[in-house]
C-alpha cells in the first residue's frame, strides 16, 4: 500500500521539490565559515560532466522495496522508478516497522537517487588540488602504496575503517578482506555507538542486542529512558511508543542531562549530571529493594550475583544519590515506584548511556535493574537498544570489529580454524598473512587490534609502546565520518602524518578537507544503499532485503565490487571469493549471503538465506504490527525479517527470534533462556537455571551448553543422521557446520546454546560490580576520593590508555562547564549525506551550542550570537549560540553533525569541485577530550568541560 501520487511530472522542478535549489539559494544567505555553503550549487566543472539523468515521462513506472539507510528501525520504503530514474517515494503502509511512517531524513531518501553534491569520479590530491583519475589508475596506485608499507612495515601498518552503511554481505566481505589480509586493524562506528552495550549486555546474559522489539513496546506498562532521545533520534520509533503511551497506559519515565523532545512526553523527567548513570540506577535499585519491589522468584531462578549488587546499592542511599548525581530522593522515589508498579517494563538507552569511560558499567547497571524487576524474557519488558546507523546491528554481528570474527567468535586459534574451514581457505596461509612475532605474549592474529576510536594514536604513539611491528601508516576510510570521533586537533595532525588516505564513499566526507595534506589522498566514489541490492539487520535483530533501486550514478561502485578489485590487485582475490561468483566484477550476494549462513552458528545468522528474507519482503501486509508474526500467507508463522537466532539451516524453517531468552514459547517457535556462556558454576556456585526453562524442554532445569559428547550423554546421538555425525564429531552448537547438533538439541526442546542464570557480575571486567567512577574530566573534585578513575594501563587494546594521569589535573577550574553532545532530527551521524541533501540542509543551517540563559548572561552573550567554546584539550570551535532553557546552569550541549569548519577555519575550498555539502559548520568533537572505557575502548563523548567565550 502506498499513497496516491500526487503528479505525473517526472521534473525535478521547483514546485515538485517543495524546495529546490533555487528556492534554497534565495531564502538563505551565503556563510564563509558555517552555515549555508557558498561556492556555488551547481558547480559546472563536475555537474556538466556527470549528471543523473532526466526521465523519459511516457515510460512505464517500476515499484522496488527498499529500507531508509538513516537510523536502525529498519523503515519500508516504496520507490518508484521511470526509464532507470527514481522519480518517487512513498512510505511503506504495509510495513511493519514504520507502518507508513517517515521522518524527515526517511523522506527525503530520494535525493541520493540524483546525488548532485556525490562524489562523482575517482580523484587524487595532487599538490593540494584534487585530480580526476581513472579506476585503473586509482587502484593501481593504491595498490602500489599499500603493498610497498606491507613489505616495510607488516599488514597491521594499513588500517581498514569500514562502515554501518554496508548491507551484510559487504560488512561480511570487508571483515574477511581485512582477515586475508592479515590484520586485525579493523574497524567500525558501532565501537564508537554501542560497544560498551554489546560487551556489557552479552556478558550479563549472553547476546549484546536488542532483546524485545520496537513493535513489542506496544505492551510495556512502563519505559524508562536514559541517555536516549527517540524523539529526535529515532522518530518513528516513537510512534511506537505513544501507541503504548496511548492504548496501554504505559508510563514513561525520562533520565537525561537535557530536558528533550523525548521528555516532553514523559510522565516523570529526571535530570542528572552527565556521567552519574551508576549512582541514578543504584539510586532506582535502593528505594526497590528498601520497599520489596523486586521480583524475587525471578531472581532466584534466573539471575547469578544479585546479592553482590545489594551491597553496592545499599552504599547509595537518596541523599548519597543526590549528592552525585543531582537527582532528590522525591525524583528517585517516584522513578522507582513508576517502574514497579506498571510491569512488564522496558529499559532503553542509546549513545547517551554508553559512551563513557564507565559505559560498560553504566550497561550492565541498566541490565541489572531489568533483572531485578523481573522484566526479561517478556513481552513488553526488555532492554530495548536503539541503533544509530541503518547496519550498524549488522556491522557488528558480521565482525567488522577488531576483537573478533563475524558471529563474535573472537580471535582464538579456534576460532580462526572455524572460519577457515567456512571459507575453504587453509588456515595456516591465513596464520601466515599476519605479522607473526609476538607482543606482550600475544601475536597479532590472536590480539584486539587497534579500534577505531584509537586509530589517532595508532599513528601517533611512539612505537616502542604499541603491541604491533609499526605505526599505522595507511588508512582506508570506508564509509566513516571522522568527525564523529574525538580529539579534532589530534586527528589533524595523525592525517598529516600518514603516509596514505584512501576515502571510499559516495561522498567526500570531513576526512578529504581537515587533513592539511598536499598529496596522498584518493578519493573513491561507492554507491549509496539504494544503488546496490542485499540485507540489513535493523535494531531487533530482523534482517531485511532491499531491491536494487537504480543503477550505480555517475562513475560509482558498489563497495562490494570495490572490493573484489582492490583485493584482485593486492593478490588474494582467488581465495577471498572462492565460494562466491563475481560477475563483471561484482560479486554475487546472494552468494556472501548464503557463506555466513554457513558459518553464523553463534547467533544463528544460518537461518535467514536470501530466498526467505526476500520472501518477507515481497509479504510485508501479512505481518502483525504487534507480534510481528505473519497471519496466514507464504510465511505463515514466521517473525517479520527472522531475527535472529534464527536457528539451524534455512531447511529446519525456524521462526525466528522475537524476544530473547522468553521461556513462554518452545525453543522451535522462537523462545529461549539465558545463555550458559560463562562455565556452569563460579566460586563454587552453580551457573545454571534453577527451575526455569523453555516451554516443552525435555530437561526441566538449568543445563550447559550442547555439544557432541552431551548428546550422547543423553542418548541423543543417533538422531543425527550420518553425515551430521561426521561433522559434529569433536564439534560443539557452534562449530558444527552441519548444523545437526543444533537440530536435535531443538527437537527434544532445547536452546542449543544451554540454560544458564543471567550474571549481575562480570568478573573478567576491570569493575566486578558495576561501580561509579568520576569522568576524567569532572567539574566534581570533591568526590575523587570516593570515586576516583582507575589507574592508567600500559597495553589496552594494543595502546597504553590514561586515566588517572588525566584525572589527577584539575581542569575545571579554567573549564566550569560541562559539555556533552547529541542528535538533531535533521542529520544523521558525521552529516556529509544530510547536509548535502537540499531538503535536509534548508531545516538546519547552523552549528550551535545550547546554553542556559544564567550561564550566558554571566559570560555576557546573546541568543544567535557567536561564541567560541573550548574544550579542556584546548580545541575549540566557534559556533551560534542558543539560549535554552533545555539545560540546566553550568551545561552545554552542541550536536555532533556538523564538519567543514576547522576552529574557525573554512574548509569549503577544499572540497572537489560539485561536491561540497549545502551546509558546513564547527564539528563538536574538535572540542571534546580524551577518554575510554577500559572493556571496548569506547570513546566520551558525553561528558567532558568546556569554556564559551564571545567570538
């Protein structure tokens, strides 16, 4: 279903457009320095040369499926398409997801299918201009570099940055690539979103994801949010929201520094000093405890090391709660008592929760608080994560991280032997394309490499203290916005450093104009999602298919293509594609598709093959908005998008997981329990389920995870037939490529993966208990004593990290406030898609920094006028100011989409000629500090000081 089209016209004119270039260009003044870019809107240099073409109106019109490439809902998208042009769009009615919904960046997806701010041609920076240059040549001269630094420096000297953008099947091939090539310096944006959410939320109960579904909230009595804005963030999942707010009385609860578009709509908003989320939480469990309001069987059947907990939380008590976080006892009560008294309930968090040096804690502290109350494994319960970028849950499953493969097998020598033999390539050629010394007793192929939020000081760090042979010396930015990443400043002077650039993206992002470079920069023109067919994970866990929209634009590429052709010139082409066509040098999809199946046992990515997820495409309408279970029709039964574990082969049909670890339903039809990742007892204690199980398991109890021996322990090995028996001997659930072990385990009621307590401990982290430690940067010297940071490491993730070096200076007395940073409904990410869109960029034309009106009117500034903020590290940005209510005195928020400006410094006439963004403008992270969690290195962002000054 979709809406009636409201003209035939085909034009890009003004009237069709609402807003057209021209229009755009009249209304709004032209700024040097931020804002509306100058420069000119239809540079002729490169929009003559390469244009996206005019429709033929008299061809018929094409209808293809495709899904936003914005946030993580995971909206439908009708597009309409006229002689290979996209000539219209309609929100999908029909889809489950968004049920006809669109938020401003959904709708204005359109604009990528004519592009004219793309990069259109491969080009190179040659004395400071950029030249355009062949393929032949681009890969050619890349190549050339890059195996030049291999034979001087080792395969860890080249860095591949990769994307949330790639579908599946690019995230997958672009880990393997890195694989093959022999490092493990590979990276993506979900280190620097939600990898405190994946370690924290995967070592409580076993999988790092979203546990419920957006749909799912339909039936919660109670949300609480904190550190998350849907309002702006994620606007179609609050639509979600208010059908629970509005049909089940649902109550919603708002935790955050900033009173947002989010809290507007809440029943009880709290505000807390950015970076006291342990002692708010703590704070919630005290008056739950201190009135009986947890769920005790639950507890007692389920969870592992809540008693621990108690004593942390009996340490915070309201006016201990007050003192650190800001938030009254009368606040933490009614909280409390709102979560209690309306179950099941949700908890949901986003980036305003995990980056933190303490977001570990902080994510594992919300986990506990949902185990407390007895709210998981339920419908209307749940930690409801919310992702930022359209693949960023997919990314991550698929292993573009540098601590593990795809399926979060790690980095053991079984795990490389497991995906060797997924592969059919021999596992020691694969040992042999790593570096193979060793450093502080470990070798390359088996270390954390160098995460992305670190790629600064992978360059710049003196070598002698790095776990690897050398400094990074080549990056490839695929897909990432370095402006979303921290310390400005230092970034500048790692890009200056680096012997090569390459920047693969549809556009040229902040990273070809903050560099300072002269030479040695290339920029590679992919295609966006729309021109490119595959999957994507949304944030549920539901994978969906998108159709191919339009052909590639201009001179563009798939990234998948790109990939075959740069491994084909650095000679491993034959092994990287082995399994997997390549047509006219485009690798076939279906065909990466169809080869983590194979491999994906862990979290089951093995049941979702391309024939079923496009068959949930094509039968979008038969999907319940609530349950997300089709009602009748080809797919009668299954789980919109088969989140997963989506368990055993495509063959076994399995359903599809709606809600993690929900005992309700047989493990066949999608239920589950707590995985028994972690042993079965600890300290003399049992790990395992006490009474509790899936509906119909044959063992009624607590029970390890399944492998060959276990089955035959329990008599059921000869279930397998005889070629799964050849496969699963010496296997376990998750190495068994048969998928046989998991099949029976299933058949007699099992999950494959055991039936363990989730653990409010964790430890194998720096902090057992979830702890409250002050940021590095704290205007709180007065609580160091009590909560001080933790003492500097010398190799985290191959890198000496600081803490309390940092710490010990007292910065707040030249930096009084508190800075942190966020969305805008308008952008997404770093911004260069966004701000290159004239229907975007005409919503937002400034950077700016929110700031109450006491703080203003003691600095002596206005509302709109220019000031300079500055961070503790000295880098500084000059934005507008806005005087807002919206944060308390002695806060500042600034959103972190813009780039283009380099303090104070006009980057316009750096950009290729056709290809600068309608809107630049001060990126807020060149005035944010160091600062990262010691589990996953992730970056904070969301706390550090600052100064304002006038401009």
């Amino acid at each position: 279903m979709k809406l009636t089209k409201r003209s035939d016209s085909v034009s890009k004119d003004e009237k069709q457009l609402g807003v057209s270039r021209r229009t755009f260009m009249r209304n709004t003044s032209l700024a040097t320095a931020g804002g509306i870019a100058a420069a000119g809107m239809l540079a002729p240099g490169m929009m003559k040369k390469a244009a996206a073409k005019d429709a033929d109106p008299n061809k018929p019109v094409e209808q293809k499926r495709t899904i936003c490439s914005h946030c993580s809902v995971g909206c439908g998208v009708y597009a309409e398409v006229q002689d290979g042009v996209w000539t219209g769009q309609e929100p999908a009615f029909d889809h489950p997801f968004n049920l006809g919904g669109h938020c401003a960046k959904g709708a204005a997806l359109r604009e990528h299918g004519h592009g004219e701010r793309r990069l259109k041609y491969p080009m190179k920076l040659v004395d400071g201009k950029w030249q355009k240059i062949s393929w032949d040549t681009a890969l050619n001269e890349i190549g050339d570099q890059v195996l030049e630094i291999r034979e001087q420096s080792g395969p860890d000297a080249v860095y591949f940055l990769g994307s949330a953008k790639h579908s599946n099947e690019q995230a997958y091939l672009f880990r393997k690539m890195a694989s093959l090539w022999g490092t493990n310096n590979v990276d993506h944006q979900a280190r620097i979103c939600h990898s405190t959410t994946v370690a924290g939320v995967a070592n409580t109960w076993g999988y790092g994801a979203m546990t419920n579904s957006f749909n799912d909230m339909h039936n919660c009595k109670s949300m609480l949010f904190v550190g998350s804005n849907p309002a702006e963030a994620h606007p179609v999942a609050m639509q979600h929201i208010l059908i629970a707010k509005e049909k089940n009385g649902c109550k919603i609860v708002v935790a955050d520094p900033r009173r947002t578009r989010t809290a507007a709509k809440s029943d009880h908003f709290v505000s807390l000093r950015p970076g006291t989320d342990i002692a708010f939480i703590w704070g919630l469990l005290w008056h739950i405890f201190d009135n009986n309001w947890e769920d005790k069987e639950f507890i007692h059947q389920r969870v592992f090391g809540l008693e621990e907990i108690r004593e942390e939380v009996a340490k915070w008590p309201p006016e201990e709660v007050e003192r650190v976080s800001g938030v009254g006892r009368d606040d933490m009560y009614q909280a409390a008592k709102i979560l209690a008294e309306n179950r099941p309930g949700c908890v949901v968090w986003c980036m305003g929760g995990t980056q933190h040096t303490t977001g570990n804690n902080n994510t594992r502290a919300y986990c506990v608080l949902e185990l407390a109350l007895g709210n998981i494994g339920k419908s209307g319960g749940g930690a409801n994560i919310f992702r930022g970028h359209d693949n960023v849950q997919g990314a991550t499953d698929l292993g573009v991280l540098s601590h593990t493969l795809p399926g979060y097998y790690g980095l053991s020598d079984g795990a490389w032997k497991h995906w060797s033999k997924v592969w059919e390539v021999d596992q020691k050629w694969i040992q042999d394309r790593f570096d193979p010394a060793e450093y502080n007793g470990s070798k390359p192929i088996n270390s954390n490499g160098i995460p992305v939020s670190r790629w600064i000081d992978g360059v710049l760090e003196d070598k002698d203290k790095i776990a690897q042979k050398s400094n990074i010396r080549a990056m490839f930015y695929w897909g990432h916005a370095v402006n979303s990443q921290t310390r400005g400043p230092e970034m500048r002077k790692a890009m200056e450093k680096l012997d090569l650039m390459v920047i693969v993206d549809p556009y040229p992002t902040v990273a070809a104009v903050m560099n300072n470079r002269k030479n040695g920069v290339y920029l590679l023109p992919t295609t966006t999602q729309f021109e490119t067919y595959g999957s994507v994970t949304a944030s549920n866990r539901s994978l969906q298919w998108r159709d191919k929209v339009i052909e590639p634009l201009f001179d563009s590429k798939p990234d998948h293509t790109i990939m075959y052709l740069l491994s084909n010139k650095l000679g491993f082409s034959d092994q990287l594609f082995k399994n997997i066509a390549v047509k006219n040098d485009e690798p076939v999809v279906e065909d990466i598709t169809r080869e983590f199946n194979r491999g994906m046992w862990t979290i089951g990515y093995t049941g979702q093959s391309p024939e079923r997820i496009k068959e949930h495409q094509k039968n979008w309408h038969t999907f319940n908005t609530t349950t997300l279970e089709a009602q009748g029709g080809p797919v009668n039964g299954e789980t919109y998008g088969l989140p997963w574990p989506c368990w055993g082969t495509p063959e076994m049909k399995h359903p599809g997981t709606h809600i993690l670890y929900d005992t309700s339903k047989e493990v066949a039809r999608g239920g589950g329990n707590f995985r028994a990742r972690f042993g079965v007892e600890f300290e003399g204690q049992s790990l395992l389920a006490v009474d509790s199980y899936s509906k119909g398991c044959e063992l009624e109890d607590g029970y390890p995870e399944f492998t060959d021996k276990m089955l035959k322990q329990l008599g059921w090995w000869d279930d397998l037939n005889a070629e799964e028996k050849a496969s699963a001997e010496g296997k376990n659930w998750k190495t068994d490529l048969s998928g046989g072990i998991q099949r029976v385990a299933i058949n007699h009621g099992c999950i494959p993966f055991g039936n363990a307590k989730a653990r409010a401990i964790v430890w194998t982290f720096p902090d057992r208990v979830p702890l409250h430690r002050e940021p590095l940067y704290t205007p709180r010297r007065d609580l160091l004593p009590e909560y001080a940071t933790w003492d500097d490491k010398a190799d985290i993730y191959r890198l000496p990290t600081l803490y309390k070096s940092i710490q010990d200076i007292d910065a707040a007395k030249d930096y009084p406030i508190i800075l942190t940073s966020g969305r805008l409904v308008e952008y997404e990410g770093g911004g260069e898609e966004t701000r290159s869109n004239p229907w975007l960029a005409v919503l937002q034309q400034e950077m700016f920094v929110e700031i109450n009106i006491v703080d203003a009117n003691n600095i002596g500034i206005v509302d709109g006028q220019d000031v300079w903020v500055e961070g503790a590290d000295k880098g500084r940005v000059k934005v507008k100011a806005m005087i807002t209510p919206r944060v308390y005195a002695g806060l500042a928020f600034m959103p972190f989409h813009f780039g283009g400006v380099f303090q104070g410094q006009s980057l316009l006439d750096r950009y290729p000629e056709g290809a600068d963004p309608y809107v630049i403008g001060e990126s807020a992270n060149t005035a944010t500090t160091y600062g990262y969690d010691p589990v996953t290195v992730m970056q904070e962002t969301k706390v550090t000081l600052c100064k304002i000054i006038p401009a």
